[in-house]
C-alpha cells in the first residue's frame, strides 16, 4: 500500500445508494480512501411525507463539492447511464478543478 492511498469521491443519485454502497466497499478494500455523499433515510412529518428543507438540501450539495476537493478523482455511479441534475453539477464542478472523472456505466 503507498504511503498515501489514493481519496475517491463517490458521486450519483441517492436512488442508487445501495450501488454506491457496493462501490465504496470495493474501493476501499483495493486500499483507496472513499467519500461519498451523505445519503439517509428522509426524516418524514406527521403524515408520512418526506420532509427535507431546502436549507438541508443546498448544506449537503456544498458539503458534497467539499469532498470532491478532498479527492484525488471522482467515481459517478451511474447505473443504466442515468446521470441526474445534482450529480451533473458534481461532475462540472470536478472536472473544473481538474478532478479526472469516471463512471460504473456508460453514459
């Protein structure tokens, strides 16, 4: 193992969590340091609606760009090639910093 293991980003859909899960276990038993979004089950009010504020969805998107600036390279998780708005911004956002990007499907 190198001195400094390499820092991957995971980035996708909180639908595929169980995807990104199973991508963030092979990475890190190659060795590479994952972060990857923070992804919970949705807080729901009296009557059984999701309640997510939109102060708590903007926090997390930076926070998100926060990792990517961690890592050496970003993963996008992607099944069946579906790429939604949050993560396209992910993806410009790491490839203007320079971060190489990568995917589990083709686009």
């Amino acid at each position: 193992m190198p001195d400094r293991p390499e820092i991957v980003c995971i980035c996708g859909s909180a639908r595929f969590v169980d995807e990104m899960n199973a991508a963030n276990r092979e990475l890190t038993f190659a060795g590479a340091i994952v972060v990857a979004p923070g992804v919970f089950p949705p807080a729901e009010d009296h009557e059984g609606e999701e309640v997510v504020t939109f102060e708590q969805k903007s926090a997390l998107g930076a926070l998100h760009l926060r990792k990517i600036d961690l890592a050496d390279r970003v993963l996008v998780v992607n099944p069946g090639g579906y790429v939604g708005e949050s993560t396209r911004r992910e993806i410009a956002y790491a490839r203007a910093t320079g971060k190489p990007v990568s995917f589990t499907d083709p686009l």
